[in-house]
C-alpha cells in the first residue's frame, strides 16, 4: 500500500489551515486504546490492519493481539518497548487517515519523543512503513543495550526539581510540560529515591508505563545504533510542516540527526506552541492514545482550543462528531 495520506495533503493542505494535529510518545499506551474506534470506524480499521501486516511480515508481531487482548486489564502495565512503540505509532497514524478522510487537513504537526516520528510520516518526510521499522527496531536496541530505568512524571512546579536535592541527585530533566508538571527519568533505584522524596512532600508523582530513561544520558550509548538506521532512510520532501518539541522549532527538512535529536533532547512541548505565528487562532487536535498533550494545554495555554479524542473512558466516536461539526472541512473526492 502506498502512503496515500501524505500524497493528498500535497494538494489539500493549502485549502484548510485551521488545525494543528499533536502526537505524543511513550507513556499513554494502555492496553484496550482507541478500541471504539478499530470496532466502528472502517478507516480507523482499515489503516490499522493494513500497518499491523507490516508488523507480522518484517517483525514477526502483532500489535492488534497484543493491545486488544481480552485478557488484559486498562491497569496492567503496556510495557513491552517494541509492542507499545507499533501501538502509538499506528494508533495516531491511523486517526491522523481518519481526519483526512474527513476532511480535516492540519496546516501544522507538533510531535513529542516517539510523536515526533509518526508526525513526520503524516507529513510525508519518510514513508509510514520506514518509520514503523525504526521504532521498532529502536525498541530491540534499547532492550539489548540501556540499562533499567524509567521516567517519572510529577505535578507540581519544574523548580523542586533544583531545589530537592532527591531530585536532581538521582534523576534528570526529561520535559517540562507547564508550570505545574515536568517529567523526569533514571535508573530504577533512583527514580524510588525521588518518588520517596516527593511522596514525602506531598508532591503527587505518577510513573509512567516505560523501562528505560529516555530523554537523559542513558540513552547515549544507543547514538551510534539510532545513527546508523536513520543513515539508511529515505527522506522525501514534506507536505506540511512539523514543528519539533526537541529542538521548539519547525523542520523544513528532516536530517539523520534529527532522530537523535527527537529521541535525547528533552522535550519541550510549549516552546514548540510558542514558535508557531498566530498559535492562538488555531485549533489543536490531539491524536495521542490518552489525550495527554490536549490536557497539558488546559494548563499551559487554558485560553486555545484543544480537543481531545481519544481516552480511557471510550469516547472516542463522540470526540470525532464534535471535531466534525465544530471545523471547516475540505471536500474529499477520494
């Protein structure tokens, strides 16, 4: 199957420019994600299918299986690296093909860590079987070469992070998303120490559903493996722009390094709103598995439009009608 997705936002994306699509990483997998949508929205479906048998061909694994699996609670950890990088890569490419066939046509991308990539397939700059094999294949690297680790989101003001010496000890900055919530990563013994130390304060912080310490040091020893693949990729011409939270600002042409960059800086997520012209006028539609960059902009920018689509709580289908009935849409003959 060709990507079809970017070839027509070629030709559409200069005719509606009110929207701005976000893509988010690891850490809002969950198991049963979007499961309203692959059960009543034929596109959803169709995209889906269609990049899991990219999966099982060149991999020799099942996406599907594995984040529909009955057998599995919402609780249980989605943890497994090569598994959970598919699922969110395919869940957000999937929906991005749905809103186009809508008629919904971003006039931006933001992407954040593993978000960055599936923006950069959506737009057009690396094909979207390309991209699948990298996370892929980074997931298998980061298991046969990091050490255990993990990341820590905490709610509360980005200076404790100076100022508790728990913190800055045993754990680094991986993203600041506001004023009131900042992410941080390390080996596993410190990231205990840290969480001891805030629960202490009374400082609420939730860890997330990953093994590794990405965004910090730790991952440095994967430079030259993540080099080398992303040496090997073809890189087209864009159809829409993509605005980086690693570096907070926008790629007109993605290089190699740029997929260290994505994958060791930390992420900056409002920097990257704060780059784009006039970003109060548009509307902001997250794509991300749990929603979690719509509910960071509730807090960081409470006064711009964001929506939601999918979240735990399976209003997926309802989201979209509101997206639908709330947008100027391009009519799509195809």
């Amino acid at each position: 199957m060709t990507d079809v997705l970017s070839g027509n936002m070629r030709s559409m994306t200069q005719i509606s420019e009110e929207s701005i699509f976000l893509f988010g990483g690891q850490g809002s997998q969950y198991f049963g994600m979007a499961l309203s949508l692959y059960r009543e929205n034929a596109e959803f479906r169709r995209s889906m299918d269609w990049l899991n048998s990219v999966c099982q061909s060149r991999h020799g694994i099942s996406v599907i299986d594995y984040i529909y699996d009955e057998r599995r609670g919402m609780s249980e950890p989605c943890d497994d690296l090569a598994l959970s990088n598919a699922a969110i890569f395919m869940i957000e490419y999937a929906l991005s093909d749905v809103l186009r066939k809508d008629g919904v046509i971003p006039s931006r991308l933001i992407g954040c860590s593993l978000g960055e990539f599936v923006a950069m397939a959506v737009a057009g700059h690396i094909s979207a079987e390309r991209v699948l094999d990298f996370v892929v294949e980074l997931a298998r690297s980061a298991e046969r070469y990091l050490p255990p680790g993990g990341m820590l989101a905490v709610l509360g003001d980005p200076g404790l992070y100076n100022s508790l010496p728990e913190l800055r000890e045993n754990t680094e900055i991986a993203s600041v998303s506001h004023d009131r919530h900042f992410i941080v990563a390390g080996g596993s013994g410190g990231l205990r120490r840290a969480a001891q130390a805030l629960d202490d304060r009374d400082v609420i912080a939730v860890m997330l559903p990953v093994r590794f310490a990405f965004h910090s040091s730790a991952m440095d020893s994967l430079r030259d493996v993540v080099s080398e693949v992303a040496d090997s990729m073809a890189y087209d011409e864009p159809a829409s722009t993509v605005v980086s939270a690693s570096t907070g600002g926008a790629i007109t042409r993605f290089e190699p390094v740029d997929c260290w960059r994505t994958l060791r800086n930390p992420i900056a997520f409002t920097d990257a709103i704060s780059s784009i012209p006039a970003a109060e006028s548009y509307t902001y539609i997250d794509l991300t598995p749990s929603s979690t960059l719509a509910t960071m902009m509730k807090s960081s920018h409470p006064e711009y439009v964001a929506y939601p689509i999918i979240t735990p709580f399976g209003n997926e289908l309802a989201n979209l009608e509101s997206i639908r009935s709330s947008l100027p849409r391009v009519s799509m003959n195809n």
